[in-house]
C-alpha cells in the first residue's frame, strides 16, 4: 500500500477528532483546511504530535476576487511555515482570460515558497480532463498542477469514466482524492471504497507508470458520514483501508 494515505479532516468533523482516531486506521497524515497563518501553524505543529503530519490544506480562490487571491498569496506562505507542500484548491471566475493570469501568477508565489497549487476536480477549469489540460496549458506555471478527485470526475460529467480521464491528464497530477461513487451524475453517494464503480485498481496502475509519489487522501462525504456518528466515519475509514490493502500498488 502507498506510504502518503491521507484524510481529510472533515472526514471526522474537525482535525482534532481526526489526529485521535486516524492512527487507529494506520493513517499518519492529515488535510487541513486553510485556516489563517496564526491558527495553522500550531494546529500543524498539534497534529505532529499526536505523530499525524499535514500533507495538504483545502481551499478556494475566487479568481474575480483580489481578495480571495491575495488570501491564496497569505496562504502559501503560512503553509511553508508549517512544512505542507500541497495546497488543493477549488477556483472559480467567470472571466477565464484573468483567471488563467492570476493563476500564472498564484503559481509563481506558490513556487516562491515551495508549495505546489494542486486545483481541484471542479467546474468551470477542471470540469474533466479536456479543460484540466487547457486550464494547465494557460497557466503555464510548473507549481499548478492537478489534484484528480476519482469520483467528482462522475459527478459533474456524464458518460465518463474516472480511469479513462486519469489517462489523459495523469502526468499533470500532484495529488489525488480518493473517493468512490456511484457514478450517477449529480450524485451524492459517495460510497466506501471499492463499494461503488471506480476502477481503483486501474487508477493505481496509471499513477504507478506515471511514477506518481504525491499524498493520496481519503474523501468520505455526504449521505455517507453525514448521519453517522465518531464510530461510525471511523469505521468507514477503516473499510477504505482494508480495501487499498488489497488493491494499491504504487
């Protein structure tokens, strides 16, 4: 099984659940979210101690927003402060020109201070892997890669398959989520691993030729955790766990 599992830490409802029973299921590595400079170092430095490591921080920029991009700019450096490398984020803008500039130019502050911006799988830059590749093409920045979300793929798209789209864009992908689903559009069931139609096995081999070694990290969401209760995502997580054993080779 790959070394780099990771969690989200809504997975358990907040990062403090999270770093007590993620080392239950054998993970060690955590996604936070973006929270400001003086909360995310020492909330880093709390996780470290309890021998979970921050991999990766989630966030959005609305790219029409000075704002919202110079919150992305604060980030960066607050998350080299706290040694994560990898900061996932959901853009939006409705004029796509300024959009690809300012994410040229997020990319070019992210570089700066060693942290690779890996965009999330969402409409309207990375509905699926045609506008990935364009998206990427026009930012033109080496530190604007791709985090490939193997169910959202499904969810905003018909008639597609998530291994067939990690094929086309896989050698612009930094990080990846892990989530199966059942494949209807627009669908919420976001089931365990292995329990939905994601080709796990398939996205593996693909991330393996690519000599992919970016964090791998479990998104468990929805109807799936909404109703349960601690020991219930902790199960859940567990399950996922079980079954990357059996099926990730990297």
């Amino acid at each position: 099984m790959p070394d780099k599992i990771s969690c989200r830490e809504g997975v358990y409802g907040g990062w403090k659940t999270a770093i007590e029973q993620l080392p239950k299921a054998g993970i060690h590595y955590i996604e936070l979210g973006d929270y400001p400079r003086e909360e995310l170092i020492p909330i880093a430095a709390a996780c470290r101690a309890k021998g979970v490591t921050p991999l990766t921080i989630a966030g959005g920029v609305d790219t029409d927003n000075p704002a919202s991009v110079e919150r992305i700019k604060s980030e960066c450096s607050a998350a080299r402060d706290a040694g994560i490398q990898f900061y996932f984020v959901s853009a939006n803008g409705k004029d796509r020109a300024a959009a690809m500039k300012t994410l040229a130019t997020l990319g070019v502050h992210a570089a700066t201070n060693g942290v690779t911006l890996c965009l999330e799988t969402h409409p309207p830059f990375c509905l699926n892997a045609a506008e990935m590749l364009k998206t990427i093409a026009e930012a033109n920045s080496r530190a604007v890669k791709i985090n490939f979300d193997t169910a959202n793929i499904m969810y905003y798209n018909e008639g597609i398959n998530s291994a067939d789209e990690l094929d086309k864009i896989v050698s612009n992908v930094a990080s990846v989520h892990l989530k199966d689903t059942d494949g209807g559009f627009h669908s919420l069931n976001f089931p365990v691993l292995g329990k939905g139609v994601v080709d796990f096995p398939r996205v593996f081999k693909t991330l393996h030729k690519a000599g992919f070694t970016g964090p791998l990290t479990l998104e468990l969401e929805g109807p799936l955790v909404d109703k349960l209760d601690t020991a219930g995502r902790h199960q859940a997580v567990v399950d996922c766990m079980k079954y990357l054993a059996k099926h990730a080779r990297l």
